[in-house]
C-alpha cells in the first residue's frame, strides 16, 4: 500500500474504532469503481463511517436523508420555470456530487429508491429529457436499516445488484468501545478530518487497480464460483456476469491494498462475502437459516 492510502486508511480507523477489516473492504469497493451499501442496525456508526470516506478522499460529498415523503426530484434535481427570464432553468440535485450518502435508503419509496439507477449504472442522469453527466468520481454510498424493522421497503434485487459490496460493521468489541466512550465526540473528529488524497489521485488508483495481473487459474477459479450459484438448486437465481465483474474488480483493488500486483485466490476470498452476500438468494423451500451461502461456496470449490 502506497503512503498515502495507508494515512488515509489510518485515519478512517481512529474515527470507526475496531473496524479495519471493514474500513479495508469499502476502500476496496471504491477502488474498484462500486458502490458500497453498508447495512447494520442504527447507531453503529454507518453514516460516520460514510462521512469519514468522502472527507479523507478529498472528494465531494453530499448527504441525502431518504424518507416515505422523498420525490426523485428531491435527488436528480428538476427545471424550474424562472418569470424573469420566461425559460426553465435546471436546478441540479444533491446526486451531484462525487461521493453520495443515501442516508436510510430503504425508508424511501421504491419510486424515490429507483431515481439514483441510473446515476448509479452511467454517471449520469436523465432529467426532462436531457442526460446530464456526473462528476467523476461517482460513488454512492447507501445506508439501511434491517429489513425488519418498520417502516422499511426492501430494496428490488436490480438495485442491489448495482451495488459492488454489502457490508455490516457490528457492534464494537470491548476495548473499541472503551476507546469510544472515553475518546472525543466522532462528530468533532469528523469536522476536523484532513484530506490525505485528491479526486485526480484517487482516479489513478483506481486505474492502478485495473492493470492488477489476474492469471487464467485464477480466472478459472472465478468462474466455477460463479458457475456454481449458476447451477444449484439451493439458490433462486445465480450470480450475474455484473457480478462476476464486482468480484473480479474488488479481488484487484484488494490485491492493490495488499501491495501486490497480482491477484491470489485468498484476495477473491476475502472480498466473496461483501460481494455475493447481498445477491444470492434461497430458492422457494429451501431454510433462509442456512449458513452464510459465501462461505459454503468457499468450501465447495477447490482452490487452484
């Protein structure tokens, strides 16, 4: 890891106290261009955790609250009729930006929830007819609440397919947790954060990431697991060629943490159940409780 994504990286864990593996996987994500949604229950630290990513980037950030009475308007932005001028003029909405949080997003509509697909797919939306392009870079990064809880719509499976990780911090281990109840208030540090990279250097990371050296074994590999959910029957429907994709990217941006200019199995291992967790679902009579699908998979499929 190059210095100045190890001080970023050392910041973000001196705000998300005990969380590195977790801090590691959504600097991953974004490395390799994805979306992250980070699901847990609220006051674990979700939306901390988002603010502390954007401001260590350097990058621009901007913070959506979805709520039941959200409009896609609220989101993209619409062209608003000015008397003085006799014409509509565009006022943009908060999606532009670099890095968005989609605070609670499944306490939105579906209706509100499908205005950022688009974004989310292109990097661009479409508004009165007219595609307007996104900064670059675009991240959006979705926080939500568990499904049971009230006053939630589940996100459909073509949204949760368009995000390259799920990932849930928990709740902290005891010294993390000391360490936060005696240490300053996260909301003080946040303000006081420092960038440690820019928008133009994070890109060429993130191009960095791509030129990651994955051999045909390694390939090979890849694809039996993907192959695999493709043909069980234990799964409604297996992993698609975009989620082939996440796993290949997040394997190299992985790799690229690691200070390797390769990709080994045990990098496609590690960021499996981000990837998959989230698009694997059980067929119709098969136990929900069964044990994490990832691992299971991990232990099915021989290592090259």
């Amino acid at each position: 890891m190059n210095a100045e994504l190890q001080q970023a990286t050392d910041q973000i864990n001196r705000i998300v106290l005990g969380k590195p593996h977790q801090i590691g996987l959504c600097l991953a994500c974004l490395l390799a261009r994805g979306h992250l949604l980070i699901e847990d229950a609220p006051g674990v630290g979700k939306t901390t955790l988002a603010h502390a990513l954007a401001a260590t980037l350097g990058l621009q950030f901007h913070r959506i609250q979805f709520t039941s009475d959200l409009l896609p308007a609220d989101i993209v932005g619409a062209a608003i009729y000015d008397r003085a001028s006799g014409q509509f003029t565009f006022h943009p909405g908060p999606v532009f930006a670099q890095v968005i949080l989609a605070d609670e997003i499944n306490r939105a509509s579906p209706k509100s929830q499908s205005a950022l697909l688009e974004a989310m797919e292109e990097g661009q939306v479409t508004v009165e007819g007219e595609t307007r392009e996104l900064p670059k870079p675009f991240f959006v990064i979705a926080t939500q609440n568990p499904i049971e809880q009230a006053g939630v719509f589940p996100l459909p499976e073509s949204q949760l397919d368009r995000f390259l990780m799920r990932i849930r911090l928990g709740y902290p281990d005891h010294d993390a947790e000391r360490a936060l109840l005696k240490g300053e208030n996260r909301r003080d540090l946040l303000n006081n954060l420092q960038a440690m990279l820019n928008p133009e250097s994070f890109m060429a990371m993130q191009q960095a990431v791509r030129r990651v050296h994955v051999a045909d074994a390694l390939l090979d590999y890849l694809q039996s697991l993907i192959d695999t959910t493709r043909r069980d029957a234990r799964f409604a429907s297996g992993l698609s060629p975009r989620a082939g994709l996440a796993l290949l990217h997040a394997a190299q941006a992985w790799a690229y943490l690691s200070g390797r200019d390769f990709v080994q199995p045990e990098d496609v291992q590690t960021v499996l159940p981000a990837v998959v967790g989230h698009r694997l679902h059980p067929a119709s009579g098969v136990d929900a409780g069964e044990p994490d699908w990832a691992a299971r998979l991990l232990l099915e499929i021989a290592i090259p």
